[in-house]
C-alpha cells in the first residue's frame, strides 16, 4: 500500500530553521492524518515525532479512532535500539495498531556495536513477535548496508527486517542499487523518495536533495522488481528531501506539490 509520513509534511508541522519565518499554526497529527486521508493513501507513518511521546492514553486512542474512521493504517517510526525505548515504542504501536516499527541502529548519544545491537535486539524481538509488531531498521549512511544485511542474517527473527531507503546510502558512496539488491530479501518497510546532485554556488561542489518522483537518480522500477512490496504486504512510505525555498508559503505550497506528484507517480506504477 502506499503511504505518507510526517517527513512527507516536514515543513508543515517543523519550526522553520534559525531565521526564517515558522509557521503560524503548525500541522498536528490529526490534521497530517486528515491531508493522508484526503490524499486518498492508506497508511500514515508518525516517523521521528518526539511529541507522540507525550500523548496520553486518551489522546492515543482518539488518533486510533480518527484513523480507524479513515481507513487509514498507522506505522510508527524512531531511532535507537535500546531495550526500554524500543518497549516504549512496543506499547504505543498497541495503542495504534501498529504493525511496523522504523527505526536506526543510532542515536545521538548511542552508537552500539554490531555485537550489542544483536544482545540489545536478542533481548526485545521476542515481544514484538508476541505482539505481531515488525521492527525495520533502516538503510542509511551511518552504518553500512553490508553491516546492517549482516546484523539481521545474524539475529535471523522473523520480525527483524530492513527498512529500505536508498537515498540515505549515498551519502556514504553506496550506489543505491547495490543497497537494494543486498537488502532485497530482508525488507519490510520501503522509504520512496527521489533525489539528485545539483552544482553548489560557484560551481564549488554538489549538494544532494529531493526531487519529485521520476525526476532524479531513484531506478524505482528496478527497486520495485526486486523487492516485489506488493506480493510481499510491504508499504511503500513517501518521503521528501524537500530544500527551503524562497518562504514558508512557497515551500509549503512545493511541499503539498510533491504529495501530490508522488502519489500519482506511485499509482501510475501499479499494476
């Protein structure tokens, strides 16, 4: 199914950065669960929204139900591998319903080795299993696909797999086909988002953003031949690297230009 995360709303519901104009009145999730309802998409992803951690029993099973309502499946997404966080995260996909948790190796403050992300993993699939829950940590550049490929044939579980983005590998000279391909078998979760190097001010170096769907360097159809998400029930996520533009207003009005794009980009793919 295809679906739209909050990173799909990311200026709409962020601060904008240091000096520019923010917005006045900030999406909520409900209002972001709405715009995927409208969208006519079926899955909502809450990806690395710390507010989420705040929301009370009652405000959790409001979302549940406006979701339910829409005919709109949740996924929950975070980073960090450690045993009360991931528990954290547990219990709020069953208030949600969630069946997929997102998340990286990483954090800020936590950089497990390969040894104690599997003693740290080891310790919690056991009670994503119970709860039918998924955990997918993704493809991105701060630990190596080879790595990552190697740390979940080594748990080898069930509910372990990969969320797969391409475009975060680049950044550490991964060709993105080489990520599919080596993740391909693992995959429960997919990241679309198109990207391109543009030349720098100057003509001094490239820089690496979004662009809208078909229109940069993704090969969507070789990574959607390889996976196959639609035999195998995974959900494909839309997300931006959407750059600031000019306002708020103008970036807001690309940002809702790209949802639009891309879900008709993914639609017209569908067999």
């Amino acid at each position: 199914m295809i679906g739209l995360s909050t990173y799909a709303f990311f200026w709409q519901h962020h601060a904008a950065p240091l000096g520019m104009p923010e917005a006045e009145a900030p999406l909520t999730l409900s209002q972001m669960l709405d715009r995927t309802h409208a969208l006519g998409v079926e899955v909502f992803q809450i990806c690395d929204y710390l507010p989420l951690l705040g929301y009370s029993a009652a405000e959790l099973s409001l979302l549940k139900e406006q979701a339910d309502d829409q005919g709109v499946t949740l996924e929950l997404g975070t980073r960090g591998i450690g045993a009360e966080h991931l528990a954290t995260y547990l219990s709020l996909a069953d208030a949600l319903g969630a069946s997929v948790v997102r998340s990286m190796l990483n954090t800020a403050d936590h950089k497990p080795t390969l040894t104690e992300a599997q003693s740290l993993l080891d310790a919690t699939l056991s009670r994503y299993a119970d709860a039918g829950v998924s955990l997918a940590l993704e493809t991105y550049e701060q630990v190596s696909t080879t790595d990552l490929v190697s740390l979940v044939e080594t748990i080898g579980h069930d509910s372990l797999g990969i969320c797969l983005d391409p475009a975060n590998s680049v950044a550490a000279l991964e060709n993105p086909t080489d990520v599919i391909d080596r993740t391909a078998p693992y995959v429960k979760n997919i990241h679309v988002k198109d990207f391109q190097f543009t030349r720098r001010g100057g003509w001094v170096g490239f820089t690496l953003e979004g662009a809208p769907l078909g229109t940069g360097l993704l090969d969507y159809d070789h990574m959607i031949a390889t996976v196959k998400p639609d035999e195998r029930g995974i959900n494909q996520i839309i997300e931006h690297w959407l750059p600031w533009g000019d306002s708020f207003e103008a970036t807001v009005q690309l940002e809702n230009q790209w949802n639009t794009h891309n879900i008709d980009y993914l639609r017209s793919k569908e067999s």
